[in-house]
C-alpha cells in the first residue's frame, strides 16, 4: 500500500504538470509573457519563464493527495512556505523585483518551516566534534542552509534541465532512502516533487515550440522543498537504530547537492576576487565551462547529474568505510570543490590549442 501511495504521487504530479504545461504556454503567449533577452543569456528566443506554476500546481496536489490519511504535521507549513515562495518567484518572473525583496521572503518563509513545522537542524553528527547544537545555534544554522540551498538553486537555473534534472536526481534518491527507511511522508513528497519536476524536463528540454522555462517560481519551490528534504534526511539519522541509518549523514546529503552548492560557492569566490558584487550576473558558472567544451544543453546536465551521482556514490563508500565523520565531509567537499574547476581547466587549454593551432 505505502508503495503504491509513493508511486501514486508520482504519477499524479507527473500527469498534473503534463495537463498544465499547455494552458499556462497559451496564456504566457497571449498576454506576451516571455523570458527577457539579455546578455549573459544562453536563449536568444522568446520562450515563456512560468514552468513553476505548473511545477506549484503538480507538487502540492499530488503531496496533498498521497499523504491522505497520515499524521503529517509538518505538512500545512511546508505548503505554506511553498506558497510564498510560489507568489514572490512569480511576481519576479512577471516584474522583476529586487533581490533585497526576494530574500526578505526566503527568511519568511524559512523561519515558518524552522520554527512552526519543525525543520530544524538540531545535531551535527560529530562533523568538526560537534553533536546537539543549541536551540538558538540551530535556528540560524538552519536558516542559513535553506536559504543557501534556495539560492543555490535559483543560480544553477541556466541551462535546459540543468536545475530540474539535478532535482530529480536529489529527490529521487533522499525519497528511496525515507521509503526505506519507513518515512512514507517525506518519502511520498520526495516522488511528488520528482514525478512534477519529470514532466516539466520533458516541455523544457524537448518541448520545442511547447517550450518553456521554471523561471524563479520553479527554482524558489525547488530550492525550499529540496532544502526540507535534507534537513529531515539529517534529523532522521540522528539515531542510528534504524537498518538503513548512514552514519555519516551530512556528507551524504551535501554530495546529493553538491553542485549547485559548490557551483555557487565557486562563482561568487570568483567575483569577489574580482572585486564585484558577489550577486553580479555572469557566464562563470560550471555550466558554462562545460558548454564550452560540450555545446549541448541536455549532454551538459547529463554530464552534472552523472557527477551528483558519483560523488554521492563517494560518500556512501566513505561513509561504509568508517570514516571519521568530520574527515568525510571534507574529502566530499574537496572532491567537489576539485571537480568544479576541472571544466575551466579544459575550457582554457581548449582555447589555447586553438590559438596555436587555428582551423
């Protein structure tokens, strides 16, 4: 039964975003709601950002739906901080706002999960000695990871699938390990965000003339819900009784998102270097990079979910291992933090054997 609910919030989410993929394209056409050609874009069409309507639309029916019948108290407040993210995102995608606006509502809608739904950070499972942290302590510890994650998210949104594909393969894999571990709740919204965010892929990057962005909308609700599903990952590993408990949780669910994390990082180190705003737009995000070595839109998220999905594989080896805790996470993070500039090493050398050597 529990299978077929997981299953089933798939499907529904799925089946919801394919149904209102092409009502929101006909009114995005008709009202001329379309991306805003810059610079530093990659597309050069008019295409329509309001994919995270129907992404809204597909995750909260089909989370609302499936969980039916279970004691899930967390539930009302995960919903209404995706509500807010929903609104905000959707007011940028349609008038741009400012940045200062945005992330006044992210710590909204974070201190409404933390502290009336309980997602909280409340151990850090010995990473650098540190066990139960204090109430205080981890509300802004908290805080400060969700808001990291959200915006992790909304920056990685480059290229077609790119934030979507890694989605999925982060829910995916946190929704198998809470069905194993017989956290149905949390399980069932993992496959209601993945089965959504699999039907939107689809229109995004194959859609052609049903083609259509995420936009803020998308990326907000991705970077919350994503951020909530690893903070309970966390907390459910404190006590390592159950048969699938990883010891080392923290670097397991830091490599499920380690590149939009590690890719944000990266970028605005960058511009600090550079002596500009660590905000600024530009073309310097690993994404980039691996254009410039692969020109394809779909092979660059295949090569990034790949990567997601070998350094995760890393972590659970270490993790098996018995590593120290502390130790763990940061060969994940070095590993990512190699791999993330291993693209602009190729780009570079690429440029300089054309230099020498012109066609």
């Amino acid at each position: 039964m529990e299978i077929l609910l997981i299953i089933g919030a798939a499907i529904i989410g799925f089946t919801l975003v394919m149904i209102a993929v092409p009502p929101i394209l006909r009114v995005a056409r008709q009202k001329n709601l379309f991306e805003p050609i810059e610079e530093r874009k990659i597309h050069t069409g008019s295409i329509p950002s309001l994919g995270g309507v129907a992404i809204f639309f597909g995750f909260v029916l089909s989370t609302i739906i499936a969980t039916d019948g279970y004691t899930f108290d967390s539930l009302k407040y995960i919903i209404a901080a995706v509500i807010l993210m929903f609104f905000i995102g959707l007011k940028d995608d349609l008038m741009i706002i400012s940045a200062k606006k945005k992330f006044i509502v992210q710590l909204f809608a974070g201190v409404i999960l933390i502290t009336l739904g309980n997602v909280r950070l409340t151990n850090l499972h010995g990473v650098l000695g540190v066990y139960d942290i204090h109430y205080f302590v981890s509300l802004f510890l908290t805080l400060f990871i969700m808001i990291a994650i959200i915006n992790a998210f909304n920056l990685i949104d480059g290229i077609d699938g790119l934030a979507s594909g890694l989605a999925i393969v982060a829910s995916a894999f946190l929704g198998v390990w809470f069905f194993l571990a017989s956290e149905i709740q949390f399980s069932i919204m993992s496959f209601a965000l993945m089965g959504s965010l699999a039907a939107f892929f689809l229109y995004n990057v194959f859609g052609h003339r049903n083609k259509l962005f995420m936009g803020d909308t998308g990326s907000l609700i991705i970077g919350l819900v994503v951020s909530t599903l690893v903070i309970k990952f966390n907390e459910f590993n404190i006590v390592k009784t159950n048969p699938v408990s990883i010891y080392s949780a923290p670097s397991v669910s830091f490599a499920v998102i380690i590149v939009p994390l590690i890719d944000t990082l990266r970028v605005m180190t960058i511009r600090l270097m550079q002596k500009r705003s660590p905000f600024s737009p530009d073309k310097n995000h690993i994404h980039h990079r691996i254009l410039e070595l692969v020109p394809n839109h779909l092979q660059v998220t295949s090569i990034l979910a790949i990567a997601t999905i070998f350094v995760t594989g890393i972590a659970i080896l270490f993790n098996n291992m018995g590593l120290n805790v502390t130790v763990q996470f940061l060969l994940v993070f070095t590993l990512g933090i190699l791999f993330s500039f291993v693209p602009s090493l190729l780009a570079k050398r690429k440029k300089t054997k054309l230099a020498h050597h012109p066609a």
